[in-house]
C-alpha cells in the first residue's frame, strides 16, 4: 500500500508539472549561429512600472523568476520552462496564482574553460560590464509581454529572443589628465584559466604628474567592486538641479546631485594645494564568478592575490613612477573591499604599509553574518526541535529584516547553479571552497535546504578564516602587521558584518609579542559601508573614503617609513 501511495503522489506530480501554462523560448540564428550554453531564465511580473528583469530582488516587493540551465541550445530550437525550473520567491511556476501578467525571458551565457589544472566547466565569462548578467554584451533577451498564466489550466506560451545587450565602449574613452585606464596580460591567470587572462586598474594621477618627472610616488590601493570609472571622482561642477529623487535606504532626497558635490569637492581637495601626492588605483578583476576576484589566490578562481600584487601593482608603479617598495603602497576599502584590504595585508605583509578596512566582508567564519560555520548544523534556520526559526539576511539602521538568508540564497540559485549566480554568497563559496570533482566549487552548505558541509568549512578556516589565521600565526605575522590594521564598522551593519568585527577587535586588543597597536572604531546606528568618520551620517561618509584615507595614510608614512626612503620628491 505504501509503495502505491507513492507511486500514485509520483504520478499526480508528474500531471501537476504538465496541465499548467508552460514556456517555449527560442533564439534566432542572427545573434548565434552556433549552439549556445548558459541560463535560461523567466521573469514574471505584476506589474509592467519596468522590465520584468529588472524587478527581481532579496528583498520584499520582489517579482518572480525562473531558472534552467541550457546546453547545446541551437537556433530555433524550443526550450521549455514549465514546473520543473528552480523559482524564487515561488519555487515552480505551478504556485503562480492564475492571473494576467508580464513575463520575460533572458539567456545569460556561458562559454567553456579548459582550466589549467585539468577541469573543463562551463561559466560567464566577463565581457567588460563587471559581471553584471543584466547589462552583459551578449546576453538576449525578449520583450516583455502580458500574457495570462494559469496552473491549472494547459497552455504554451512562446516567447522569441530577439533582443541583445550591446558591447561597451573602450575605457580608454573615459580617460582625463588625472585618470588613466591601465592593462595587462597576468601570465599566472592566463596559466590556470587555459586562455589569455588580463587586469585593468583605473589610475588617478597626483596634481603635478607631468610637472614633477623626478617625483616617485606612494600608491594607495582602493578596493571595491567592480569599477566601471575611477569612483567618487568628477572634474565638472555637478549637473543634476532635480533633488527630488528619494533614497529609501537613507530616507533622504536629491543623493544624486550629493553624490555628484561629493566627487567634485575630493577633485578640488585633490588638486588643491596640501593634499598628499600619491597614486590611488581601482582594479578591475571581475571573473566569471564575480564583479571581483576578492584579492586572494583561489581554487576556483585562480592566483588573483599573487597576479595583482607581483603583476599587475609593480607594472603600474613602473609605468607611472610608483616608489614600488612594501612600505609606500597602502590598502583601503569597504565591504567587498574592505575584507580584500585586510586579507591582502595578512596574505601579503611585507608589501603593503597599512590597511584600512571599512564594514568588512565576514573576517571570521564564527560570525559568517549571523552563522556559525563551525557550530551551527543549517545556514538557513536556527536549531530547535520543534520549529524553524529563519535566520536574518539583512536589517536597516532599526533592526528591520528586510530579508531572510534563505530568501539571498534561493534568488541566488534562481539565477545560476554550481555557484554561478554571479551573487554575494556564492562567490563567497567560490573563492573561499575547495574545487569538486566537477570543476565547480564544493558548497559550503546546500543551497535548498541550508545544511552546512562541516568538512568544507574546515577548508575555509585553514585557509580564508582572517582572525583564524592572525591567532595561528601571530609570532610569524605580528612583528610585520604592528599598526598597521585600521577596522571601522557601523554598529547596525545591514549585513550583521560588526559581529565579526567585534571579535577581531577582542584578538588585537589582547595580542602580544608584539602588541598589534591597531585601530578599531564603530559608528553608532552607522549601516553598511560606514568609513569610520564619526563627524558624518553614513550617506556622507560612504563617499569619502579617499578623502578620508589618504590624509591617514601620509601620517604612517612619516612614522614609519625606513631610514633614507624617498619621502620628499613627491612632497610638493
């Protein structure tokens, strides 16, 4: 009977799956001649105040998407979505309520890498726009039509691709007397990804460049995602008059046009007289995984931490006369960039003079957000024996949850499998993972059901766990990082990020032979990306990090630069 019972569930799925609308997609011979491979998804709409595509996100409010993967998907060949495609926030088309709406669909495509270490897989390959699957050169996508879903009813809707994100400009066009757009071919990339790998970096030259040809300069390093110009930086007056654009997140009007006064007030600081002289560079690293590569040497992702510090800095500092010695470069950032800034100065602690990290990515796995990598059983939930007990992903200033950690993960999977989403938590687990049998990064927990691989996490402690690897190995590493570690967090990050934070504070307060002599300050009710700036809100503060830094950074310089280093040609 139990057998029957089951097999008879089986079948009704298998009804279920089919009597419902259904999607036929197609792509014309005109974008591809060749079979394409990549991620067939299927937004759904209410409402058409935008494309559909653009309507999806962690955060309550958002529309529907579904995802499949294709291979070998040929000119007019029909590719169904139907049921059994990974939803989010729905997970299968047979939950959509019967009703009228807009739907889209959209291929982001993968091309292959044969890796140098012996793995062939299939990815997104970055195509200059920073690894965003929106804007991607070469991605189709059709036009939004309403049509009405029913999942009980049978029907197929067919929808063409006949759309294609055009290719971007050259950088070179963005460049100014200040601004330069640098590349290079890393032959450590171009090793292990099988093919001809590069980085770029926007370089902002010091006031007095071409005026001071005996000058050699410090060079700060400013880490962030992926820079599509040198950010935080405007050589014109602002031009935005309209201030009634509203910014949820701050609850504030006009931040465009702040935005914009912000950037041309640090060009007039920059090129005043009295600002310090140095370079500051923003590094394009983007990488089929992600907008960056987080600045470290990965399994799945390659050497970027030994491309970017032996390649690609000393090739800047020759070209535009760096100093090019560990006690003259420096590193600063926020989020993203704020973990590369302090993982790039353990990794690395003899070739950069300082670090200045700002709202920092997890720095320890205990506090991996508000999960305990090494304790807890499930990513998702809190352990109880009677009920699930989502864990927040995302709060404001006040502590509102925005959303769930479960909710970040599913739109993630949505959007791509095998760690492909091009989303924060899975290039966590790209970098910071082993490689599977497969090619693809091992998951550090299941991305459905939110049970953690407790063999992996092991893997990320040893490896990628910063506080972890300063208490390990202090005696080799605290006599080269002594004052040179500057964390500051907003103590109601939106991300819980301060957790962490408050623990690396605990270690270095405590550290002896030597003494870390670090600075850790918090911002009260300061959200994410808070720079450390006590005077400012968060709003303001997040847009000064050069302003802010730079000043710092020349202070360290004149304690502790070594005995007959150049501090004075570049001193004008």
């Amino acid at each position: 009977m139990r057998n029957f019972s089951l097999l008879l569930l089986a079948l009704l799925a298998a009804t279920t799956a089919q009597a419902q609308t259904r999607f036929q997609v197609t792509f014309p011979a005109e974008f591809s001649r060749a079979s394409l491979d990549g991620r067939l998804l299927l937004f759904v709409a209410a409402n058409n105040r935008t494309e559909p595509k653009n309507q999806v996100t962690e955060e309550a409010g958002s529309q529907l998407v579904f995802g499949m993967d294709v291979e070998n998907w040929s000119p007019g060949q029909p590719m169904t979505v139907d049921a059994g495609a990974f939803g989010y926030p729905l997970r299968s088309l047979g939950q959509v309520p019967a009703g009228e709406y807009w739907v889209q669909a959209f291929l982001h495509r993968y091309e292959t890498f044969r890796r140098g270490d012996g793995h062939t897989v299939k990815l997104p390959m970055d195509r200059g726009e920073g690894q965003q699957w929106r804007s991607a050169p070469g991605n189709l996508f059709s036009v939004p039509v309403r049509v009405r879903i029913d999942p009980k009813g049978v029907g197929v809707v067919n929808l063409a691709l006949t759309k294609q994100n055009p290719p971007l400009p050259d950088p070179k066009t963005k460049e100014t007397k200040y601004v330069k757009h640098f590349r290079i071919k890393s032959e450590r990339l171009s090793k292990f990804w099988g093919r001809d790998w590069y980085l770029s970096a926007w370089v902002l030259l010091p006031e007095g460049f071409d005026q001071h040809p005996e000058a050699r300069y410090p060079l700060c390093v400013f880490h962030g995602h992926f820079p599509s110009e040198f950010g935080d930086w405007r050589e014109t007056p602002p031009t935005t008059t309209d201030t009634s654009d509203f910014t949820p997140r701050f609850g504030i009007y006009g931040y465009k046009r702040m935005q914009e006064q912000e950037a041309y007030d640090f060009y007039k600081r920059w090129t005043g007289p009295g600002f310090p002289r140095m370079l500051i560079i923003e590094i394009q690293h983007a990488n089929p995984y992600y907008d960056d590569s987080y600045a470290v040497n990965s399994a799945n992702l390659g050497p970027y931490g030994d491309a970017i510090t032996y390649e690609l800095i000393p090739a800047i500092e020759k070209q535009f006369r760096g100093i090019g010695q560990g006690w003259a470069r420096f590193l600063y950032g926020g989020s993203t960039g704020g973990w590369e800034a302090l993982a790039a100065q353990i990794f690395y602690p003899d070739e950069y003079g300082g670090c200045f990290a700002a709202c920092p990515d997890p720095i320890t796995f205990s506090d991996y957000t508000v999960i305990d990598l090494y304790r807890d059983k499930n990513a998702y939930y809190l352990e109880s024996p009677w009920k699930q007990t989502p864990r927040p992903g995302k709060r404001d200033y006040l502590g509102h949850v925005k959303c769930t950690i479960a909710d970040m993960n599913h739109l993630e999977l949505a959007l791509g499998t095998k760690s492909r989403s091009g989303g924060q938590w899975d290039i966590w687990e790209a970098v910071y993972s082993p490689c599977g049998p497969d090619g693809y990064p091992k998951r550090i927990f299941d991305k459905v059901t939110g049970a953690i691989d407790s063999t992996v996490a092991a893997h990320w402690r040893e490896n990628y766990d910063l506080l972890h690897i300063l208490r390990r190995d202090w005696a080799k590493l605290g006599p080269k990082l002594r004052g040179k570690i500057h964390l500051y967090c907003g103590d109601m990050d939106n991300f819980y990020l301060n957790n962490a934070v408050y623990k690396m504070e605990a270690f270095l307060k405590t550290a002896q032979n030597p003494p870390a002599g670090s600075e850790v300050a918090y911002g009260d009710r300061a959200e994410h990306c808070w720079n450390g700036d006590p005077t400012l809100p968060n709003h303001r503060s997040r847009l000064r990090y050069n302003s802010m830094y730079v000043p710092k950074i020349l202070k360290l310089i004149e304690r502790h630069a070594p005995k007959g280093a150049d501090v004075t040609s570049w001193r004008y």
